[in-house]
C-alpha cells in the first residue's frame, strides 16, 4: 500500500468515525445511561413510598390508549411514520401532563425512543409492560390460546422474552420499572395430565403455582439486568399466599381490581399480610356509560374515581393505615370503539354491556353494566385534525383527576384526606367538561351517515362493422346514500339507507353488475339486466336497504333488506348445526354482492334462555337467489361436548327458471331437511370431533302432478321414478387436533347423497380450491389436514368422488333439448357434478403475525406481517365424463339456453396454482400480489381442449395512495358462464390510481379518488369469445378500453 | 312426503329426549318452619354435606365443611346450614363480592331440562354472616338468577356463630326466587357451597355435587325431588 493510498485510508477512517461519534452523543437513546435511579422504601413507621431520585413520586397514572375510531386490536401506533407517532404524543402528551399525570401503562412494542420522547418532552414516565402471554403463545410453531405455564418450553420462551424486554429497554431514559403479566391467573385453562390426576381443589392451585414460579423466575432474571423495580400484574387478590411463595422478590404488586368505589381495608391488610410488597393499582375506574339511563354519564364516573383515589390516599404512606399503595394507574385514557364486536362496528361507539358489576353506580338486575367501549377519560371524536387524529375530549373525569392530583398523596396528611376530597367539585367538574347540547342529545338516539359518489367513463374499440366504430363513447353515474339510524328504545334499533342516482355508466367489459338495455335519456328510469337474467327497472331514487333489531330476554328479532343493523348481511349456520349449508352466507359487500338483489330479506326470530337455539328466518329472499321461503334451526350443546342441530328449509314459491329452450322448466318449491349430531370426545392428547348429519331433500319429486316430473333418464336407457330413498343423503365428518411436536390436525368425511338430495356448496375456505360443492348424486370423501411448523402451515387435501347415477355417455346427437339424453329440467342433471373424480391439493402458508389470519376474507386490510404468503396446487388426477351444459345463445345484447353440443366432457388431467404474497415492508406501506395458472376443462364445450390460463394482480398501498395493476392471459371472462362455455380473452388488464382520505381500505374503499383503466384484447380469442366479452360492440371487435375518472366520499 | 316427515319427527325425538335421572337429595316438605334461630325442627332429617373441594387443596373437615338440608312449604323455600368453620370472620365484603369472605350459597332450580344457562326458576342464593351480635342481621339474597340476581337482601336469616362455626336457618318465598309453588314428588336442582376464608380472602371453596369452578351452570347442579320427611 503506497503512503498516498494510506493517507487517504486514514482520512476516510477519521471521518467516518467522526460521524459515528456525533451520531452516538446526538442520539438521544444510544448507549445512555439512565439519569435517575428508582427505589422503593419502607418506612417502619409511615409504610412503602416510591422514589425517584431520593425524592417521592406518586404514581398518578393512566393505561395510555391510542387506537383510532375505525381501528381495532391489532393497530399498532409504533408501525406508523415517526411524524405521525411524534404527533400523536403530541396530541396526548399536553393533555396528560396538563391533568398532572406522572406515569403511562405501555405494552412492550413500543420503541424505547418514544418512551424518552414523551419523558423528556413531556415528563411523563413509562411503565413497560410484558404480558407473559396472557393472551396465548406460539411454542414449537403452534398458537396455543391458554398458554400452558406448566410446559417447559414455554415457560424457557417467555423467560428470554422477559430478559430481551429488559435488556431492550433497562438504560432508556423514562422508564420507572417493569411490569409482567396482565390477570394471567384469569386466564389459567390449559388442561394436561399432571394437573388432571390432582384432586379437584388443586388443579387451579396447582396451575397457579406454574404460572407464579415464572413470575419468580423471571424478576430473578430481571434483577440480574437491571436496578429498576420488577412487578406483576395480578387479577384482584387471588392467590396470594402462592405469590408469596413462589414470587417473593418481585417489588410491586401490581392488581387490576373492579370491585366498585371502595375496595375496603381488608383488601390492603390482606396484601399486606400475606406479602408486604407495595400495591400498585394497574387497572381500576370506572366507565361512563350508564347502563340504567343508556346514557353517558360523567358525572358517575367522576364520582366513582374520587371515591377511589381517596381510598388509595388514605392507605398510602404515612396515612396511619396499611400504607401499601403508591399509586394508580387509572384504566383508561381514552375511549376504543373496536371492544364490542372487536372487528366489526368499529365505527359505530357501541353502548352494550360486556360483563357485570353490581358494585357499580348502574347495576340493573342482572343486566351487564360495564361499558367496554366508554372507559375512557377521556372521549374520542370522529372528527379528526388536519394530521387524521381523532379528537380529544375530556370528560368530567379529566378534570376531577386534576383536580386531585395538585396535592401529592405524599402531601396530605390522614386527617386531611376526608376534606380535600369533600371539596373536589365534581359538578363543576361535568360543567367544564362542556354542557350536552341539543345536538349531543338528539345523537343519543338518532344517527346520520352517508355517501356521495360520481364517476365519468370513455370507452372505446377498434369496431370495424360497429355503429359507434372509432368512436369514444362516454358515460357517467352520480350516487348519493343516506342512512339513518334511529334508536327510539335501548333495545330497538331502525336504519334505513337511501339511495339516489342519476346516470348509468355503460360497462364495456360486462362486468358482475348486470348491463344497460336501454335508457330513455329525458326519462328518469333505466332497465337493465341482471345476473339472474332478469330486467329491472331503476328509479332515481330508491330504499336501498333497511333493518332493525329488537332484542328482549327472551327473543331477539332482526329484520333485513338488503342490510342488517350489525352485519351488512347475514352469515351462514355452519358452526350452529347447518351441516349441509342449508342456508348460504349473504353479504352486501364489494365483489361478492350481486347488486341488483336485495338479498338478505326477511325476519329473523332468535330465542334466548330456556329456548335458547331457536332460530326461524322467514322472508321473500333470505338468501342470494331463495324464492320466498323459511329457514328453522335449533342448534343446542344438550350435554358436555354433544351438540344437537336441527335445520328445515321450505320454500313457498317454485324457482322460475329462465330458458332459451323451446319448454320453460319450473322447478318445484325447494324442501330440505338435515338433523346433525355432534360429540368432542375428551382425550387429553387430542381434541376429538364426531360429526354426523342426516339429510332429507328432493322429496317436492314425490309429489309432482305428472309421472314424468318425478322421473328421470338412466344411463342404462331405462327411466327411472324418484323415490324416498333417493331424497336421502348422510355425512360423517371426523376431526381431530393432535396436540404433538410438530402440531397437527387430520380430518375426513365420506358424503352420500340420493339421486336428488342436494344441500348446498360451501365456500372454499383457508386458501383451498376443493370443498364440499352440495350437490345430490354422489358418494364422495374429503380428506385432509393442516401440519404446523414453526410460522408454517402445510395443507393437504385429497377428494374423491363417484356419482351414483354416471353421465350419459352415449346416446342420439345432441341437437336440441328434445333429443338430448338428459334434458336440465332433468333432476339427476348436475352441471358437470355427476362425474367421478380424484384430486389432491396442498397449500403451503407462511404468516408469523397469528392475530391476522392470512386467509380471512379481509386479510389485505388487516394483515400486518412484514411478510406473509400463501402457495396452493390443486392436481386433478382422474375426472371421468360429465353431462355437458347445453350451448348458450350468444349476441351482443342477451344469452340464453340454447342447443346440446355434441360428445361428453372428457377425462383430463387438470391442474390449477395460485400464490398469494402480502408485504408491509415500510410503515403505510403494503403490496399484495397474486398470481394464478392452471388448465381448465369446460363442461359446456366438451371438445375442446384444456387450455393453460395465467393472471396476476399487484397492489400497492403507498401512504394514502392506492396503485392496482392486473393483467390475465388467456383467461375467462368475469361471468361464471364464461368459464363453463369456455369464454376466454387472449389479454385483459386493468391499472388505478387512486388517492384515499381517511382510512385507506383495499377492501371496502370509501374515501378515494382516482382513475381506472381497463381493457381487453381479443385478436386470437374464438368468434364465441369476441361474442360474448363485445357486450356493448360489435364481435368483430379487437380490443375494447374504458377509462373511468371517480370520487367517493363518505360520512 | 309423510314418509319424510315421519322420518324428521323420528330423528327428532331420538336425538332431542332426554334421560331421567335419579334423585341424588330430597327438599323436605315441612310445613311449619320458623326462623328464629332455634334449630331443632331440622333435627333428623338427612344433610347434605360439601365435602368436595373445588378449590383450595383437597376436603379437610376440621378447616371448613357445611352440611346442608332445604325444606318447602310449598310457597316458601326454608334452608338450613351448619358449618364448620375454624375460623369464622364477619363478612365485610359489598354484597357483589362476598363470596371473597365466608359465606354459604345455594344453588336452587325448578326449571326444567338440561341448560347451560339459568332460566326462570334457577337461582343462585348467598348467605353471608355480618353480625354476631344480632341473630337476625344477616344477608341473604338472590346472587344470580336468570335476569342476572341483584344484592338486596330478601327473606329471613337467625344464625348462630359459635366456636366451632356458625348454624344458620334461612327463608325465602318461591315467588322471589321465579318459582310458582313446589309440591311433593316435584324435581328440582340444587347444589351446596361453602366459602371459607380463614385469613384473607376465600382460600377454600367447598361443594356438595359439583366438581366444576362455577356458578352458571345449571346442568352441573344436583338432582332433587320434593319428599315426605
């Protein structure tokens, strides 16, 4: 190395250390030391006193909450940008400090630099909490609920988890002591054979031990780390003569009590007593929803909190008492909307109760009075800042705390305590908190929301014979909604929702959301068609939906339109007894709503207590596509682990079933009946599930006016008469959960079903492609399971099946429905469901984030993994020859049924992959990419050949930018039809940008504007294909392309 | 389609009956109770003993044990416990929490059918000893019941604390507690339990039938039926 060369090597390294050492003074965390030591002291005479820096410190403090209106459980403040998290402290922060908090209640995902932020700006101290997995772990890649404190490797893991918060957060300014656990002896459920061979008096006791010896080993380890004080968060008093044997030298006992205003000397005595440690309160208060009035009621839970705070006052130092506590950590700082319904209602502050307390100021009867969503001290509103942070109010409780707080408990001596708490003015107190207005008055029982949208669309193509040939074609759509919620009674809710439009987007590439057939553009009505076939007429303005709820004790009834008051839509009963999914989930959401229905749309009676399972669903359309008709279900638990549920299904109207065949068929009223048993067997290693299901359906054959209605054509030749036995189906289901290394679970189920006896399909689910599809004519069995490995799940699944009644294979050509072997108004005819078949799958599942599962239906909003991802391959190893659809009428304007093709669906081997991958690699920042390929067999176009398909999507989720690319090969067309007739488009692709205000939603976007491209290619694709995908052309069209320029605003 | 309904209502019945059980205790029919604090009608008649530990280690007779019998009139329901209790302390627990101290309860219910939930009829009953100056000035009310129970005290208690416990006789009428009336041969459901708390708060919890750790679940109770002495 020449002397130049080391020169310069010596300059660079002088520099860069240098920067290295102006970064480490600069930081305000690294390699600090704390600034201040925390002891805590008993004095023989006065009892425990807290001191920081020799000097006294009441712990006047509060559990911090943060998490928005609209957000739930899984938001997690410290993943966002550091300007927004700097500005929520600065939000919160004054607030605090002016209220005269000296100490927060925080969860250990916080970074230890905000921790110093808010002390140094705003001097408030951090009580870091580790929760011990008090709301389950994951051991050797299996999430166990009730964690199990008795398990070796549990307790090694929650141990390091223990020593790294320590560790990451010992030397940061602001932190005044560590606290572990949450009531986790609330939570003690875990079952094992060492517990069970106890008598019953010690089994809780003995967990107890488990769980406390941790808390044991873990301040141990804690002090080997750290001089800051150690603590536990217990439930109330329980268990503690065990704490003071397994968990002595723990410094704090920390204890969330809900006992009501007082908690009586006995409980301090009791602590000290049995462990002389100083009390900390880590939750207690009060909620402000009054359960009597159905109002909120500040007042009471000022009250509430004076009562309390001058119980802690006088059992603090040097009071004469027991003199054990040091403070309080009031529960909470401000309200959460997501408590009730923990993902649902999130924008809705609901006021039902969640448990009982007949301690406190609104103890009814037996009804529960505490208010989850209303512990707050402080209110938020769903107004924001120009940041998008909801606003503070505080209630009458802000200012009682204040009020208290100017005099330590430190500086007020026993005799004293009865006066200074006489003279906090509590209605003064509700007075600075803001007078009701009428305005808050009338919100009390009526609720406003709405919408607006507009958009504009070009369209265009290369129509060569078409009369709009060349031309750009616009369009454009105005839609307001306005919904009202009324609650005259506690126990009644109505809503209503309004719509009005104006315009009528054409839709170039036909999409789900039926088609314009005409429109008169100085008339104020359109007709179109919809999914169903059907036209319909539009008027500008229109109840959109509608529902209400009437709860009493003993019966619940709901009504739906279209809506329900919790739900926008209806769930299926498939965990209450519905083994054949007698009833179908129906939700009015993007991309699964078929607009043009009004579906759910009925009244549902729900019994409660002794009639408890009860439920009757009566209406003209309780599902997607029902005909007027009734839904019974009693589901009951009838002993220990055996369920009973009884389902009957009776439709009033025959299903008018539109044909393009010279004879309209009607099918008669639907009849279905199912009865289902199921016990869990109880072995400790296992969790055990027997499922079995009866199934009576089809029997509206039996009764048919004519011979011929209740008969259908034999593969053999022969016609045959349905009889009982054909409307018979049964299904045996086995489960069962291995609780080994590594965790796994198996399943299978064998499903027989009569000629005629259908119940219905069920939606694929956990990223599978195979499911039970409903249908009557088979012997069939699932069979799969789930294996965990670390943050992996590998899923297999096989499914076999043969119908009882095959395909007709051979017969006359196929040239009309008259000569057809087996017509569709034929009750054995399945669209290609009466074939035998054998496929296997596996999916492969990678999500280390448990809280968000990766196939739920709303994972692209709610997943929060740096990186998640799923990979399924469905391989179809024999599917043998199935009756084909008949040929549809294709034209630009309608479709129908039209003639037979010729020859049967082939045997093929078929196969289909797709992949899902979801990143947040960066703070607001997500993409979400898709991809599917496979070959594809249409039961409708028997001779042709399967063909290979490819798509992919990828989204992006920028701040408050929303960028979606997709683009599909040789892919069908948007329409079910499509797929069956074998509707493909050589290329199809989308692209848009948008920009959202408010909450950024890819699954229900509300607040967004922005432009959408969409276009189609078909040069290549079959004269069938440029048909069919040309709806608003001419099917000599190459390519068609719309651009659509929209705003959406809601409130 | 008769076929098809034979064969639903067939289904049903099978898998909706339910089995009879036998009579684990019986509620004495005693039509003239008072309660006054002297015990001697109760003298004879079979108790019912809570010598199953839910929690707190295992039976230990000598810490704390309660032996059990209930009577009707057929419009009142009269209880009488003696409990064994080497440590009894005055309960002065808010009636929400007094399970925490010593106490008794006594589970009670004329509803029918197996449930998982209370339903009109079954009650949750406390007993708890505030004074032992005053016979009479103790509480007894409804804890829980299928509306949810409330803390006002309802009935008459005289209970007696002595050095080896306390003896307690109680009443309450049926109509407080959402039963009609009770005649002989009539079934119910009950259950026993014993709250001790020696030195802090509850450190045993004593029951007569049920192993299970609490106190909504009907179906766990014992069976009963109304008898002659």
């Amino acid at each position: 190395m020449s002397r130049i060369h080391s020169h310069r090597y010596a300059r660079a390294a002088w520099r860069v250390a240098t920067c290295v050492a102006l970064l480490v003074c600069l930081s305000p965390v690294a390699f600090a030391v704390l600034p201040y030591s925390v002891e805590l002291n008993k004095d023989a005479e006065n009892g425990w006193e807290l001191l920081v820096d020799g000097e006294q410190l009441p712990v006047n403090g509060v559990v911090w909450s943060f998490t928005p209106i609209g957000d739930d459980f899984i938001y997690n403040l410290w993943n966002e940008e550091d300007r927004f998290i700097r500005r929520m402290i600065d939000t919160d922060g004054p607030l605090l400090q002016a209220m005269g908090v000296r100490a927060v209640r925080v969860f250990t995902q916080i970074p230890p630099k905000w921790i110093t932020y808010l002390y140094r700006r705003y001097g408030i101290y951090t009580i870091v909490n580790d929760l011990m997995g008090r709301y389950g772990v994951s051991v050797n890649g299996r999430w166990y609920p009730n964690t199990d404190y008795s398990m070796p490797e549990t307790r090694e893991l929650l141990l390091a988890q223990a020593r790294e918060t320590v560790e990451k957060f010992k030397d940061t300014p602001g932190v005044l002591f560590f606290i572990f656990g949450n009531e986790n002896n609330y939570g003690l459920q875990w079952k094992s054979d060492a517990i069970e061979d106890l008598p019953v008096g010690e089994r809780q006791q003995e967990r107890a031990r488990f769980l406390y010896s941790l808390f044991g080993e873990v301040t141990a380890a804690s002090k080997e780390i750290t001089d800051l004080p150690i603590g536990i968060v217990n439930g109330d008093t329980q268990y503690l003569t065990i704490i003071a044997e397994e968990a002595s030298n723990i410094d704090i006992f920390g204890l969330n009590v809900y006992r009501g205003p007082r908690n009586e000397p006995i409980m301090f005595q009791s602590v000290a007593t049995a462990l002389d440690k100083p009390i900390l309160y880590t939750e207690f208060g009060s909620d402000a929803f009054n359960a009597t009035t159905q109002l909120e009621d500040q007042y009471n839970q000022a009250r509430f909190l004076r009562s309390q705070w001058k119980e802690i006052y006088e059992q603090s130092y040097g009071k004469g008492n027991s003199q054990n506590i040091i403070g309080g950590l009031i529960f909470q700082w401000m309200d959460e909307w997501w408590k009730y319904g923990l993902q649902d209602d999130l924008f809705i502050h609901n006021t039902e109760g969640t448990w009982r307390q007949p301690a406190y100021y609104d103890s009814i009867g037996g009804e529960n009075n505490m208010n989850e969503e209303w512990w707050g001290i402080v209110a938020q509103s769903p107004k924001t800042d120009k940041h998008g942070i909801n606003l503070r109010v505080p209630r009458a409780a802000y200012y009682t705390m204040q009020d208290i707080w100017e005099t330590s408990l430190y500086d007020i001596e026993g005799g004293q305590i009865d006066q200074y708490f006489a003279v906090v003015d509590i209605e003064g107190d509700v007075a600075r908190s803001g007078e009701r207005t009428l305005g808050d008055k009338i919100a009390d029982y009526v609720k406003i929301n709405g919408s607006l949208a507009v958009a504009g669309r070009g369209h265009f193509s290369d129509a060569i014979a078409s009369e709009q040939s060349g031309a750009i074609n616009f369009s454009h759509e105005e839609e307001a909604t306005f919904e009202i919620t009324v609650t005259p009674l506690h126990n009644l809710t109505l809503q209503t929702t309004f719509r009005a439009q104006a315009g009528f987007l054409d839709d170039a590439l036909y999409d789900s959301y039926g088609y314009l057939i005409t429109r008169e553009d100085d008339s104020s009505e359109f007709s179109y068609i919809a999914n169903d076939n059907t036209s319909y007429s539009r008027t500008p303005i229109e109840i959109y939906s509608a529902a209400f709820q009437y709860e009493t004790d003993f019966i619940d009834i709901n009504g739906y339109f279209h809506d329900g008051i919790d739900l926008p839509g209806h769930p299926d009963y498939y965990l209450q007894g519905d083994f054949f999914y007698l009833y179908p989930e129906t939700f009015d959401r993007e991309g699964i709503d078929l607009g043009l229905q009004k579906a759910p749309f009925g009244v549902e009676f729900e019994t409660k207590g002794i009639a408890e399972g009860l439920t009757l669903f009566v209406g003209p359309e309780i599902f997607w596509g029902a005909e007027p008709a009734l839904y019974f279900k009693f589901y009951r638990e009838l002993f220990d682990g055996f369920y009973l549920g009884l389902i009957h299904y009776e439709a009033f109207q025959e299903e008018q079933f539109n044909s393009g065949l010279a004879v309209t068929p009607n099918r008669f009223p639907e009849r279905k009946s199912s009865v289902y048993v199921q016990y869990d067997v109880p072995i400790d290693f296992v969790d055990l599930h027997i499922g079995l299901g009866g199934l009576i359906a089809g029997t509206e054959y039996l009764t048919a006016a004519t011979l011929e209605e209740s008969q259908y054509r034999s593969a053999d030749g022969t016609t045959k008469t349905i009889g009982f036995a054909d409307t018979l189906g049964g299904k045996v289901r086995l489960e069962a959960l291995f609780n080994l290394t590594p965790v796994f679970n198996i399943y299978a189920e064998y499903i027989y079903a009569g000629v005629v006896a259908s119940g219905r399909g069920f939606l694929p689910r956990g990223g599978s492609q195979i499911t039970d599809g409903g249908a009557s004519n088979r012997h069939e069995v699932i069979a799969g399971g789930n294996i965990w490995i670390g943050d992996l799940v590998i899923s297999p699944k096989i499914r076999w099946r043969t119908p009882l009644e095959p395909a007709i294979v051979s017969g006359p050509n196929r040239s009309n429905g008259e000569n057809s072997p087996r017509p569709v108004i034929d009750p054995v005819y399945v669209h290609g469901g009466n074939r035998e078949i054998l496929q296997g799958e596996i999916v492969l599942t990678y999500d280390f984030t448990g809280a968000t599962w990766f196939h739920e239906w709303n994972n692209d909003d709610r997943e929060d993994a740096v990186f998640a991802a799923s990979l399924g391959l469905l391989y179809t190893f024999y599917q043998g020859p199935t009756d084909p659809l008949p040929e549809l009428f294709l034209d630009s304007n309608f479709f129908g049924y039209g003639t037979w093709p010729a020859g049967h669906t082939r045997e093929e081997n078929l196969w289909s992959l797709q992949a899902r991958v979801v990143s947040n690699f960066a703070p607001r920042s997500k993409i979400i990419a898709t991809f599917q390929m496979g070959s594809d067999q249409n039961i409708g176009r028997p001779d042709t050949t399967p063909e290979m398909r490819y798509s992919g999507t990828v989204e992006f989720e920028l701040h408050d930018f929303e960028i979606g690319l997709g683009l599909s090969h040789n892919a069908f067309g948007p329409e079910d039809w499509h797929f069956n007739q074998n509707i493909r488009a050589p290329w199809q692709w989308n692209a848009l940008l948008a920009y959202h205000f408010g909450v950024l939603s890819l699954v229900e976007a509300k607040n967004r504007i922005g432009v959408e491209f969409r276009g189609r290619y078909l040069e290549g694709g079959t004269s069938e294909s440029r048909t069919a995908l040309n709806t608003l052309g001419s099917a000599t069209d190459l390519y068609r392309m719309e651009v659509t320029l929209f705003y959406e605003l809601s409130f | 389609m008769k076929k098809s309904y034979i064969s639903f209502l067939i289904m049903f019945l099978i898998c909706g009956s339910y089995s009879v059980f036998a009579v684990d205790n019986e509620v004495y029919w005693l039509p003239d109770v008072q309660i006054d604090g002297e015990f001697d009608e109760w003298d004879g008649l079979d108790v019912s003993v809570t010598n199953i530990a839910v929690y707190g280690g295992t039976h230990d007779p000598k810490d704390a044990e309660g032996s059990f019998i209930l009577a009707t009139d057929g419009e009142n329901l009269f209880i009488y416990a003696d409990v064994r209790d080497d440590s009894v302390r005055l309960n002065t627990f808010h009636n929400s929490l007094a399970w925490k101290g010593d106490s008794i309860e006594i589970f009670f219910g004329t509803a029918r059918g197996f449930r998982e939930d209370y339903a009109e009829g079954d009650v949750q009953l406390r007993i708890v000893p505030r004074s032992d100056t005053d016979i009479f000035a103790q509480d007894l009310y409804v804890s829980y019941d299928y509306a949810g129970g409330d803390t006002v005290p309802l009935g008459e208690v005289a209970m007696q604390i002595h050095r080896r416990g306390y003896t307690v006789e109680a009443v309450i009428p049926l109509e407080d507690i959402g039963s009609k009336s009770l005649s002989v041969g009539q079934r119910t459901r009950c259950e026993f339990q014993v709250n001790d708390a020696d030195m802090l708060e509850r450190d045993r919890l004593l029951r007569w039938s049920s192993e299970e750790d609490d106190y909504y679940t009907p179906k766990n109770w014992g069976r009963c039926r109304v008898a002659n002495p």
